[in-house]
C-alpha cells in the first residue's frame, strides 16, 4: 500500500509537506517549512472546536486539514491557483471533509460561504496590489468576536510611521510578484482600522534589523498574528470614505475657505 501511495504521490506537485499515513509525507518545499510550522503553533493556540473555519489561499491545504484535526465543525478553503489533483487526492487519502474550491479572493462575499468564527490568510497579503480591500472583504466575513490568523511577509524598518513598501518587477526583494510590504507599524494600524484587536504578533527572525546602508536591500521577515474582530476604531465617516461608501452620508463640497 505505501509503495502504491508514493508512486501516486511521484505525479503530483506539492507546496505543502503533510503526513498522508504513518511515515509518509508529501514532498513539498522545505524553505517554508518554518513559515508553515509558525502558523500552526498559532493555529494550535486557538479554540477550534465546534468552530467554521475558513482558509484563505489554501494551496494545498495544510492548514485546512489541521483546523479539521484540532476539531472545527467546518473548513471550507479556496485559493486561485489550485495545483490539478492535489488537494482531491489529500482529500481522499486523509478521509477529509474539508471543502476545497477554486476562488479569487476579491470575488469573496459574505453569501459566497456565510460567516466564520476563524480565518487563516497565510502567504497570500504580500502578493496583493490591493492589499487594504483585501483584508476588508476578509474583514467581512468574519463573525464578531471571531478571530483572524494573517502570516505574511513584512518590511523590517525602524520607522515610527505606518508604511506601505511597493516594489515592482526586479526590485522586489522576493520576486514580482510579490509587491505589498508593510512595515509592522503599518500591517497593525491597519487591522487596527478594521475593527482588529491584536493579541499576538510573531516573527520568524525576531532579530532581524533594518541595514544601516541606504543602498542595502530592504530586509523583509516573516509574521503570524492573530488579531480578533471587535469595532473599527475610526468614526462611520472615515469608514465610509475608505470603503468607498461616502455616497451613504454626503459630505459637504470643500468651498476653498479655511
């Protein structure tokens, strides 16, 4: 049975490292290892039980499947660029219930799959040109009082200013497709702004410090958080400016006068 699995396994292409049976594991990259295991040490902190979970950016899966494990009542996971027939054959190999669709994130709605008490949006923010709407429409789906669990990668600087870093093509210090880096002032205001409570913040490199060298690289880590849903901190105006709602409450034309 093992030799038949592996040799299943030898057509399949995988990001994720998961045990599938006693001994066994997908061949997935090794240099997010670290990133993976320091998301599910935050995943394992939370209270899953009886809970609906939604993945944001699934891949192939390794978070959904340890939310079904540490007893959530239902995972759903999406992601926009599936690899064809992984996550049906971990599907089928761990005997999961966990639903996995192909989904653009900035097509998700709150009747797209209800509301959830926990989402996880791993490695995905950093990718994004619209990083603000993103995390708003996640914002949208979650319950109050639920939890958000963000890991993603973030400007190591020392400046006392929220700051959003937006490289293109061969500056990134990843590569171009990666094009939204927050300083860590930055990501928190901004969940702040959302109605976030932060209650814990993690680096992979707690060292890491900013280069002194104006012409060196940006240096960029690696973070989870897990931040709850309370009350946006800001009034209804702003809100409705950033959101894009100010139509809802006109505000007065700006007559030059000061």
């Amino acid at each position: 049975m093992q030799t038949t699995l592996e040799s299943r396994m030898q057509s399949l292409s995988f990001y994720h490292t998961i045990e599938v049976m006693p001994g066994v594991w997908t061949k997935g990259w090794p240099a997010v290892v670290p990133i993976v295991d320091m998301v599910k040490n935050h995943l394992r902190s939370l209270t899953l039980a009886g809970k609906r979970v939604l993945d944001v950016g699934c891949r192939d899966g390794a978070f959904s499947f340890e939310a079904e494990r540490l007893g959530a009542d239902e995972v759903i996971a999406f992601d926009n660029d599936l690899t064809p027939g992984v996550t049906e054959f971990l599907v089928e190999q761990l005997n999961s219930k966990v639903r996995i669709d192909h989904l653009n994130l900035f097509d998700l709605k709150p009747d797209t799959y209800g509301y959830f008490d926990v989402v996880i949006f791993p490695g995905v923010l950093y990718h994004l040109r619209y990083p603000f709407w993103a995390l708003k429409l996640i914002r949208d789906v979650i319950t109050t009082d639920g939890v958000l669990l963000l890991e993603t990668a973030f400007l190591v600087d020392d400046s006392p200013r929220s700051m959003l870093f937006c490289p293109t093509g061969e500056e990134s210090p990843y590569e171009p497709t990666s094009c939204t880096f927050f300083n860590k002032k930055g990501l928190l205001d901004t969940l702040r702004s959302l109605g976030f409570t932060i209650e814990q913040f993690t680096s992979l490199h707690p060292d890491a410090v900013a280069s002194t060298d104006p012409d060196a690289p940006p240096v960029i880590d690696r973070c989870a958080i897990i931040a709850r849903l309370e009350s946006p901190e800001d009034g209804d105006n702003v809100r409705r400016y950033w959101e894009g709602r100010v139509h809802d409450n006109p505000i007065p034309r700006w007559d030059g006068s000061r």
